[in-house]
C-alpha cells in the first residue's frame, strides 16, 4: 500500500474479482446506473449484495426493480464511477468521504463507514485525518457502522485531530469526549493521554471533574452486532430471549430468564441487557441482567414499586423507569436505578399516571443541538403525546410536553434512529393492529409519516447498522431510512408473542 496517494486497499467481504472482470467486459450486465451525464453499467446482485440501500432499491416493488436504467440524483454524476468501482474492487480513496459530505450525500458516507472503522489502525495515522471537518469526525464516531475494537485507537486520533489547530477546536473537546467510549479505557491510561497534551487550553479541557468524567464514561462496544428480543414463550422456556446477529444475519437462543415476565421493561445499559418488572401473576418489582462477556442472567436490586406495561429507558449511566401498572393501579412515579451501587431512587414524577408507554433516549449528539434537545434526554411516548424528560432540569421543567403523534396508539413499539424517534404499528381504537410508522424530528418538533411495514402484528423495535429492526410473532423486518422501504429478514425460529428488546 502506498500511503503517500492517499489511497487504501480495503477488503470488499462480497464481490470477487471475477465480478470486476464481468463488468469490464459488459458480461452479464442487467442495470445501468444514471446521475447527470454518468451512466455506469453492473450487476444488480453484486449491488444489492454489497448496500442494504441497493438492496431495497431492487427488492422492495418499485419502478427500478425490474428497470434497466436506474436514476439516481443523490448520488453525484462525478461521484457515481467511483462508488461502483469501490463496490466491485473494494479500492477507494479516502477523501471520498470528504467527498460525499461536501456533495450532501449521505448514501455514499454511510457505505464508506463500515470500512473507515475496519481499518480505522491505519487510517488514524495518516495525515488526511487532521483535515477532517468536524461534521464528518462526528458523524464517523457517533455511526453504528464505526466498530473498531480498540477504543484507545480512537481516542488517540481524536487528540491528535484537536492538536491539529487548538484555537478553533478545543471548544469543541466537550463534544467529542461524549463520542468516545471512555469506559472502556482504564483511567490511569487515559490521564496518561491528557498529560501528553501540550496546548494548555485543550489539556485543561480533558483534565474534567469526576462529575463530568463518570457522565460520560460510556462502556459499550462500537458497533451494534446483536438485537435481542424477550418473548412470552407459550409453554416454551421461562422468560425465553433470542439473539440475531445483525451482520451474520442468523438467530439463536441465549440462556433464559430466572423468571418469565410479561409486559417487563427491558433496555441495554454498558454493554448489558436489563429485563425489569413486568406481570406473572401480580406485577414484579424485580429485575435481572444479562452479560454477554459471560452469556448469564444475575439478579439486580428491586424497584421501589412493582411496574408492568412502563417504559425503561438508559441515560448518562443509569436506568429510569417512568409510570406502568401495580396492584394499586397506574402510577405516575420514576426511579432511577444505579449499577454502581445496585439501588433505585425515587425520580421526578410524569405530569400523570400512565400505563403502556414507551421510553427512548435522545443523546442530542450534534455539534450544536437546539436548546430545546439539549445533549441528552428522555423521550416518553403515551397514546399520541409525547414528552422530553431531563433529570439535570429543575423539578418544575423536568418534564415538557413535545409535538402531538397524529393517531392515538396502544401497544406499539418506538425506537430512535439517526436523530429521529420512529412509532411503528399499535392497536387503534377499533382494536385493529395497525402497520402505520410514524417518524418524529427532535430539532423541528413535528412529525411525518415514513412507508408503512407490510406485515400487521404487535412488535418490539430497535435500531442497529443505520437501519430499524422490527420484530412480530415470527417476523423480522427492517426498515431502509435512506429508501425509505423494508426488507423482510429472516423469520424468528419460532413464533411468540414479543414483549421488549434491545441492541447490544
């Protein structure tokens, strides 16, 4: 590899040479890509193989299914060649990232991602990197598709890239430690890191507090390879969990729950999966944890009440547990949970009791979020309201209602995806299970519709690799934002009636 072009050779995991010959010499052809002036022949298999966008291009019903000249406008006329060379011989510079922010299209970065994170060992010792702007370093480092194993890697490039030009990035430090994942470097090292730093300002920066330290030690791995899902087994095992792969594409059974649990709240907190609460016969104070390092279930402190049908939902290193149902009826009281200390402590109550709600975390991460999305909340989902909780907030703003869903909802599922909060399918107010997804903006506060999913059933959801995994009775289906269409992925081993899950 000649470092000095500025060109890396990265390993395309699909296509083979052999395709690369085919389409030089137009054997087999079946599509032509058109942008502009550029129009680039290839094979609609190899594309589809190598981009869950092009895959849902020719596999979801529409007109360029079967056409054999394919229009692309957001994809450049200039950029178009390359990308398809990068496709089928997996060789591509790396200013083509650059490249495609500039030109505003997202298609072609978040292809390009997956592969920055493989060689990323590489990639951070090259000089390109310090000309990164910042809108592309965090969008490299907040993507899902960025897994690189070691984060000391990661958080050496990142230094460097702030020594870069000191004066105009330090105020951006704050920003980009909130991307790192900090919890997985021990301390001493990191302090190690920050006494190399020779800029006073910026090293004064990353000398932070314990207090700010702890909110953002984030201890989870890059890049989300599993979706689980907790079923209600119908005679099956107790408290059965399935885990699919999300890059090898397979389900598979994990150990089961100590105890079954219906309607249970259920969120992935430092790499572990939480299952709280919930209802066999009487609603559960209790709750158990998952650790993958060593695939057992270990039991964690009960809450101060017993919760079913309430929403759970991770913020800044704890887990917060908002209203359900007790044996005294619906409440409308939080509690925070602690790992450290194994404890739950009373939180701010909602503006009313609520039962059947969904809780999702919005991390705010942009470079400079409104004022009304901050750098982190709650987003509390019941019916067709919805509203923002910040615990840091006085106890009298704790709570702030948001934009109103179109439809009243029960029984949905509600996820976050690439600054947006998706509400996919329910039951309306005819008891008829709905397909309809709603999609909400945290930075414009209003909502849109995006393509409904093709098969009508309760669901759970959860977003992994830039796309939406929705999971039914038997069903899997993933929805496509940038072609705003579902794929059908490969059904669940068997049928049950899903009850929460979440992406480690």
């Amino acid at each position: 590899m000649d470092v000095s072009t500025g060109e890396i050779l990265l390993s395309s995991k699909g296509p083979t040479s052999k395709f690369q010959e085919f389409r030089q010499n137009l054997k087999f052809c079946d599509v032509s890509l058109q942008s502009g002036h550029a129009v680039v022949k290839a094979h609609r298999v190899v594309l589809a193989a190598a981009s869950p966008y092009f895959e849902a291009l020719f596999s979801s019903g529409l007109k360029e299914t079967n056409e054999e000249l394919v229009h692309l406008p957001s994809i450049p006329p200039e950029v178009l060649p390359t990308l398809v060379d990068f496709i089928y011989t997996g060789y591509r510079n790396y200013l083509i990232c650059s490249l495609a922010e500039i030109l505003s299209c997202s298609e072609l970065v978040e292809f390009t991602l997956a592969y920055i994170g493989e060689h990323w060992a590489v990639i951070a010792q090259q000089k390109e990197l310090l000309k990164l702007s910042l809108a592309l370093l965090t969008r490299i480092l907040s993507s899902e598709k960025f897994a690189v194993k070691n984060e000391l890697n990661v958080v050496l490039a990142v230094v460097r890239w702030l020594e870069h030009d000191p004066a105009t990035r330090a105020p951006h430090c704050a920003h980009l430690l909130r991307l790192l994942r900090l919890g997985r470097i021990p301390i001493e090292v990191l302090e190690d890191v920050w006494k190399n730093v020779k800029n006073p300002q910026l090293a004064w920066d990353l000398h932070l507090s314990n207090e700010k330290m702890e909110d953002m030690r984030d201890t989870r791995t890059r890049g989300c390879g599993a979706f689980y899902v907790v079923e209600n087994p119908n005679g099956g095992p107790v408290g059965s969990v399935m885990k699919y792969h999300v890059y090898e594409v397979f389900w598979e059974a994990i150990v089961p729950m100590e105890k079954y649990r219906h309607c249970p709240g259920v969120a992935a907190l430092g790499g572990r999966l939480y299952v709280v609460g919930g209802y066999n016969n009487g609603s559960l104070a209790s709750g158990e944890v998952y650790d993958p390092a060593i695939n057992k279930w270990s039991p964690i402190a009960d809450m101060n009440h017993s919760r079913s049908d309430f929403g759970l939902a991770a913020l800044k290193g704890k887990l917060y547990a908002f209203g359900g149902l007790c044996v005294d009826g619906v409440l409308c009281s939080a509690e925070a949970y602690d790992p450290a200390t194994d404890e739950w402590a009373p939180a701010e109550d909602l503006p009313y009791a609520m039962r059947d709600v969904k809780a999702v975390t919005y991390d705010g991460n942009e470079i400079q979020p409104p004022p009304s999305v901050g750098t982190g909340a709650v987003y509390l989902t019941h019916r067709w309201s919805l509203f923002r909780f910040d615990p840091r907030a006085e106890p009298q703003d704790a709570w702030r209602a948001c934009a109103e869903m179109a439809n009243e909802r029960y029984e949905y599922a509600a996820t976050v995806l690439d600054g947006h909060l998706y509400v996919v399918g329910g039951y309306d107010l005819g008891d008829r299970v709905g397909n309809t997804v709603e999609r909400y903006s945290f930075t414009m506060d209003q909502w849109d519709y995006v393509t409904p999913k093709s098969i009508r059933e309760k669901c759970v959801a959860a977003a992994a690799d830039g796309m939406l995994l929705v999971a039914g009775r038997n069903s899997l289906q993933i929805y496509v934002p940038n072609a705003d269409s579902w794929l059908r992925g490969p059904d669940l081993p068997l049928p049950h009636c899903v009850v929460g899950c979440a992406v480690l």
